[in-house]
C-alpha cells in the first residue's frame, strides 16, 4: 500500500459535482421516499437535468450527460413519463438554448436509455452483467449525442436487489458495493430510488447499512392523510458526504395532459415543479421552534453519528415502533470532537466537554427534539420528529 502525504497534496484540490452540493461526479446514493412522495419524477426529473445541464432543485449541473435506467418496476410507465418531461420542461427549455445559441438536447431524441430486467445485485456476477449494458449505452451516447453517460438509476433497488432477507446487513452491503463498482467502472453516478419503512423516522427501508454505505441519501417526503392525499412535498437532503445535511426543496407535482388514449380520453403523468423561491411548512416550522443555537454542535453529532453509526431499534418492545438509532457513546465521540472549549489542562478541558455534553442532552431531552432508551444494557439516542 502507497503512503500518500500532504506535502504531496493538491493545494487547490477540489470536489467534483455532477450537481453542485447535491451529487458528486461518481460514487453511489439513494433517493428514498414514502409511497405516493413522486420518487420517480424525482429521479426522471434529475436526469433531465443531467442532459439537458438546466438547474435540478435549484442547483446548477456542472457535468451533462446521458442517463441509463434500470427499471424492474414500472418500466411500462417510462415512455409516458419521458413523453411528460418532453412537453412539461425539455421540449421548452430546449427552444430557449438553440435561440441563444447554447448547447442541446433534441426532445425527440434524447440520451437517454432503459432497461426493463434487472439481475439480481445480491448475486456475484451481477455487476459484471450491468457493465456490458453500461458500455454499450455509454459508446452509442458518445457516438450519437457527443456526451457521456453520467447518471445510472435502479428503480428500485428493493426490485433489483433480489433480497432473501431485506434486513440482513451482510445482502445489503453486498447491493451498495455493487452500485459502487458499476460507478467505479463507468465514472457515472450511481442512484437507487427505494421506499421509506413504515415509519419516516427510520429512513430507508430495510438495512441501516443502506444509508451508512451511500455517499448521498435524498428523501422524497410528503404529509399524507388517511384518504392517501399529499401536501407539503419537499426534497431533503438526509445525508452528503462532504456536504450540508438537512435543507429541504419544495416541490410540487404538476400534473399534464400528454394525448388522448384509444378511446378518446386523456393520457396524463406528473412532472416536479420544484419551488426554490419559498421554504417547505416543515423547515419554516422546524426554524421557529426546533433546535436552538445553543444545541447546534449537539444537533451536528446526532447527525454524523446516526450516518454512519445507526441501528434500528424498538426501544419500546416488539410492538412499539421502530426507530433509527445510535449509541449514546457515538454521539459523545463527535460531540466532544466538534466542541470548542478553553481550560488550563487537558483535565480541564475534557471536564468542560463532558458536563456540555450532559446539558445537551438534558436539554434536547426537556424540548422533545431526541429520545433516549437503554437497549440491551446500553443508552441509545434517536432524533425525534414533529407529525
């Protein structure tokens, strides 16, 4: 193994975005999302970005390219919802580039590719299956449209897995290596759209290794009432490496009509309608009353903790609700990393950290912002949320 020094280091070193504070150049992310939250359009309406280098959510595209879609569910709704970009956003915003001279897109041939099957990516020789297609979607993107594939989507990665058990940490692993490995070998960014559990709070469904391996986690949320109506649909960003978590997109999703079926009555779909110029109900509510300056650095290593430390618990018994959780011990560690403090020793200084530490809790306990349960002999903390 090399050593690699920082005399050697790249003083003007950079990160490389596909999205700029949003997706990196390469690497493996999940955009995850409860039922009816449009995770789809979400993910139809990146690509569309990528291709076309118009803003997604508000962030600029500083490498356009073609997308590859892998889709073992609902494969049948593509060409619709591709027709819906083209009329909703693509078709318009392609005549406003070719009039100022800037490069395009032609909407009636787009770079875009699909594929309806996907092999199982718990199996050993699935990644070698997918980089075939990939390479082959890849040279006719630069021989047809002078761009590279940049974006690789699975929807959805509970559909491809092939999961014997959707729990197991070791199958899961097995699946987010594999998503890096096809990133790895075509230099695009790899995303799986997946469901949110029962519960919002415990994120992605299935294994917490899901999110602790991915280098982005994007999350689809909505309000929805028993009839089974959205409102308040935003985009949040659950975890980036490197990155800002937390700040969250509104979005609506805008229906259109796109033709008439055989019998005379209109074919529809949605596209995503993001509203970067207002705040979501639940940042502007989360703003006014939650998390005080105060608690900023204790806020910080609950999140840092919970990426890379979590479990899933039921600290209430098998029927209580599940929650995603993190030893008390790992948010000490990344508390006392993060927290500025002066004393005469190191005595001092460590005594100072530790009583902040306890009035953190104490205080994050007394305003409802975390829970706290000893499991299993040890003290777990998990983020609580409004409803």
């Amino acid at each position: 193994m090399a050593l690699r020094w920082h005399r050697d280091a790249d003083p003007n070193a950079d990160r490389a975005w596909l999205i700029k504070d949003l997706v990196p150049e390469s690497g493996k992310g999940l955009l995850s999302g409860q039922w009816g939250s449009g995770k789809t359009f979400g993910a139809l309406d990146m690509s569309a970005s990528t291709m076309t280098g118009h803003s997604f959510a508000g962030r600029r595209v500083l490498r356009r390219g073609g997308t590859l879609f892998i889709a073992p569910e609902g494969a049948s709704e593509i060409p619709i919802r591709l027709r819906g970009l083209v009329a909703g956003k693509i078709a318009e915003n392609a005549m406003a580039d070719a009039a100022s001279g800037v490069a395009t897109v032609d909407p009636d041939d787009l770079p875009f590719a699909w594929i309806e099957e996907c092999p199982r990516l718990v199996d050993a020789g699935a990644v070698e299956d997918l980089i075939v297609v990939a390479d082959q979607a890849a040279v006719e993107m630069r021989q047809r449209y002078d761009l590279p594939l940049t974006l690789i989507i699975v929807d959805t990665v509970a559909a491809g897995a092939g999961f014997d058990d959707e729990n197991s940490a070791a199958e899961t692993q097995r699946v987010m290596s594999a998503l890096e490995r096809l990133s790895q070998h075509t230099g695009a960014f790899v995303f799986g759209v997946d469901h949110f559990g029962k519960s919002t709070e415990t994120g992605t469904r299935g294994s917490s290794a899901k999110e602790a391996a991915a280098d982005v986690v994007l999350a689809m949320l909505a309000n929805r009432d028993e009839a089974g109506n959205t409102s308040n649909t935003r985009m949040a960003v659950r975890k980036l490496r490197g990155g800002r978590i937390g700040q969250e997109t509104p979005y609506t999703l805008d229906q259109i009509e796109i033709g008439q079926d055989r019998w005379g009555d209109p074919i529809t779909t949605c596209v995503v309608n993001w509203q970067t110029d207002r705040t979501s109900a639940a940042a502007t509510s989360s703003a006014k009353s939650r998390w005080p300056v105060s608690l900023k650095v204790f806020q910080s290593a609950m999140q840092n903790a919970l990426a890379g430390q979590s479990q899933r618990i039921r600290p209430f018994g098998g029927e209580g609700p599940e929650v995603l959780a993190v030893q008390e011990g790992h948010v000490r560690a990344e508390f006392q990393n993060n927290y500025a403090t002066t004393g005469e020793t190191a005595a001092n200084r460590a005594e100072a950290r530790k009583k902040a530490f306890q009035r953190a809790v104490r205080t994050a306990q007394d305003r409802g912002l975390i829970g706290a349960h000893e499991t299993g002999g040890t003290l777990h903390f998990w983020l609580a949320h409004d409803e």
